[in-house]
C-alpha cells in the first residue's frame, strides 16, 4: 500500500510539475512587467528542479511518471486566449490566470496527499514543497491584479 500511493502521488505532481511549467510558458512572452517576467521564470526553474526529483523518485519505482490531462491542458489554453484576446492590460490578466492555476494546483495537491495516506514520507514533502511553491507564485502574483 505504502508503495502504491507513493507512486500514485508522485505521479500527480510529476503532471501537477508539467502543468505548471506548460502554463508559464504559455504566457511568458506576453508579460510586460519586468518584475513579474522574473518570478515566472524564477518559478518555472523551481518546478523544473522539482520535476526532476519527482522523475528519480518514479525511476526508483520504475514509472514514468504522467503527463498533464491533455484536456485540462486544452482547455486551459483555450482560457489563456481567451482571456489575453479581451482584456487591455496582459499583465493582469496573465496574473489572473496564474493566480487561478495556482489555486487550482494547491486545492488537486491537497487532495492528493489526503486520498494517498500512505505514501512514504519523502514524496509527501516533495508534494508540500510543491504547493508551497504554488502558493508563493499565487502570492507574487497578488501585485499585478
């Protein structure tokens, strides 16, 4: 059991990871404030480290990890043009968008680490680290609203 939810998490952040990193890069070029360009990227080179320690932790367990739901991510696409296409000021919609994804992202962690009770220790902490980085993002990007 112990092993079966450790993967099942890892594995969760590991698409939680890709996400993430997809969806900073979406926007990245589109963003003005120098400020906020700079937590983006500060970011996404913390999701990068992260996911590849979650993908030696899977390797240990011989999995490949998961890839982000390819409709989630469609979707989530959709919504960033969306919103890029009707709004003036690209900086705060992008905020906006992040901000959402983040909250997004700590709410499907949280309930991770809930419904996988028995995963070992060390992918719980990597799965805390991750929402903590969600929700430091979600807090830079409080600014540029």
């Amino acid at each position: 059991m112990i092993e079966q939810d450790t993967v099942k998490l890892l594995r969760e952040c590991d698409a939680g990871v890709k996400m993430g990193v997809q969806s900073i890069n979406e926007v990245l070029d589109r963003v003005k404030a120098p400020g906020m360009k700079k937590a983006l990227r500060a970011c996404r080179a913390e999701h990068e480290t992260l996911g590849t320690e979650i993908q030696r932790a899977l390797s240990r367990f011989q999995d490949e990890g998961k890839e982000p739901n390819p409709v989630v991510s469609g979707m989530s696409w959709m919504k960033t043009e969306a919103m890029l296409m009707m709004k003036e000021n690209d900086d705060a919609a992008i905020a906006d968008l992040m901000t959402d994804g983040c909250n997004m992202g700590v709410k499907s962690l949280n309930r991770y680490l809930n419904q996988y009770k028995a995963a070992d220790e060390r992918s719980k902490d990597i799965t805390k680290r991750l929402i903590h980085l969600e929700q430091a993002l979600a807090e830079q990007m409080r600014e540029y609203l």
